[in-house]
C-alpha cells in the first residue's frame, strides 16, 4: 500500500471520522441467514477502519418515539456513507435517493450476483464477492477503503454524483424546519398509538375500516418478500392511504395500519405495497 494512503488513514482515525452503512437488514433469497450481517462485520467495517472511519448503520441510531425523524436526520446529515445496493432492497434504494438529491458523498458497493440498476449504472461502484472467500474479500477491503479516502481528498467535488453529472442545483435543508400542522398532528397520533400499544390496548376501528377476527396469538414481526421486517410501532407508507403506523400484526399475514388518511385499516401483508419508512 502506498505511503500516503497510510498517512491519511493515520490522520482520519485521529479525527474519529464516522462512515454512515445503509445496506440490507433482515435476510433474503438467495443468500444464506445472517449474510448481510457477514458483509459488514467481514468487508464494510475493515475497510472503513483501514481508512481511518468508524462504521455505523441506521440500526445503531438511538431510539424515539418518532424513529423514522432520526433516521432520515442521520441520512442526510451523515459526511460520508456506503451504500450496498445488493438485492436491490426498497429501503435502501429510498435513502440512496435522499443522499443523491442533497449531492452527499456516498460509495456504492454491491455484489457480484445483483445485476446493475438501469438508472444508476452510469455511477462507480465497487463489486464484492457474495461468497465471501477470504483471498477476494481482502481486495475489497482495499478497494472500497481507498474510494472512501479519495472522496475525502476530493474536497467537495463530486466524482459520483447524479447532481454533478445532470448539472442541477442540488436540494437543501433549512437548518430550522417548522413542521405543519398536519405533520404535529400526526406525529402527535403515532406518539398517542404507541402509548396505547405499550398499555396493551388500541384505537377503535374505524367505522370504514375491514373487519378482522381477533388473533389467537400476536406476532412480534411480519417480513415482506424482500425481506425487510415489520414490527409494531413502525411507520410504513401506501401508495393509496398514504402515511400511517403498524399497530398490530396478526397470523396468516394480516396488517393492522392506522392512516393519516382514512384511520385504521387491516391489509393483507403479502399483496399490499407497504414500504417500511
């Protein structure tokens, strides 16, 4: 490794300078139990202590009453980030549009068996092994690790930015923001659900709302086919009812949702098109 590649690690590990992960969670097909969790401890997190960063993932954020707010902050206000893009997931995708609207440095890695997207592909990514093997993980390592400190080095200018190449005038958050008064109404409704939800009890439905039989037994989480997981309290979005909370999760894949917009409502899990926010 060349000289000055150590130097500027040695100097980024003396500032404690942290890399946001935004990758895939809960397990999917094809890959194995715990395979994303092999990636990080394995590939992201050696590479970002070899360049001088210490790795972190949304997950690693403190918990609120409103976690969603939190990690949307963190998105947008984290210096640098990688972003794996194996198995395309949602969530994933969603926050890598955040950080490419606001023009915010961000690595893309993904895995030899994830086919580029179509309307990325035009953007530098580093490949990594799904397999894992140890001779080709440690090439990674080094790969990913010089591309984080070159971003570093390229003091503003962006190399891999949608933004740069479109040549647009990048979005911008005020440093104040005043919420309207839909949005503290509602942030106001989920803080009230979850109260209830930890007492035991929950809102009465709806007089329009799909009837339900009560559950013999309560599930702790539901996962979608791409494998993120649902859990009570999680703030979801539908592109019919929009912005709402999980209040309940019963067997056979039934989800009880509190909307903004209608109030509650039961979904089947498998053919609705929630996406975990």
């Amino acid at each position: 490794m060349r000289k000055e590649y150590e130097q500027e690690g040695q100097e980024n590990t003396q500032q404690e300078k942290r890399c946001l992960v935004i990758m895939p969670v809960a397990d999917s097909t094809p890959y194995e139990s715990g395979h994303f969790k092999r990636v990080y401890e394995y590939i992201i997190k050696p590479a970002c202590a070899k360049a001088g960063l210490m790795a972190y993932k949304l997950e690693d954020v403190q918990r609120t009453n409103h976690i969603v707010i939190n990690k949307l902050r963190e998105v947008t206000s984290a210096e640098i980030a990688i972003c794996d893009l194996s198995s395309k997931n949602s969530e994933v995708l969603y926050k890598l549009g955040i950080r490419q609207g606001l023009d915010l440095p961000t690595l893309l890695i993904k895995d030899t068996l994830t086919a580029k997207i179509f309307d990325i592909r035009g953007l530098l990514d580093v490949e990594y092994d799904e397999t894992l093997r140890v001779d080709r993980v440690n090439k990674t390592i080094e790969e990913i690790a010089e591309t984080l400190l070159s971003m570093y080095e390229s003091k503003g200018i962006r190399t891999n930015s949608i933004i740069s190449l479109l040549g647009i005038q990048k979005a911008e958050i005020k440093n104040k923001v005043d919420l309207s008064s839909e949005a503290n109404i509602l942030l106001e409704a989920i803080s009230g659900v979850k109260d209830q939800i930890l007492k035991g009890n929950h809102p009465p439905q709806t007089s329009d709302a799909e009837p339900a039989a009560e559950p013999k037994q309560k599930e702790l989480n539901w996962v979608d086919s791409e494998g993120n997981k649902f859990q009570v309290g999680d703030v979801v979005t539908h592109p019919k009812f929009g912005l709402g909370i999980l209040v309940d999760i019963i067997p056979d894949g039934l989800l009880r949702v509190k909307f903004n917009t209608i109030g509650l409502k039961v979904l089947r899990g498998e053919v609705e098109k929630l996406v975990l926010l």
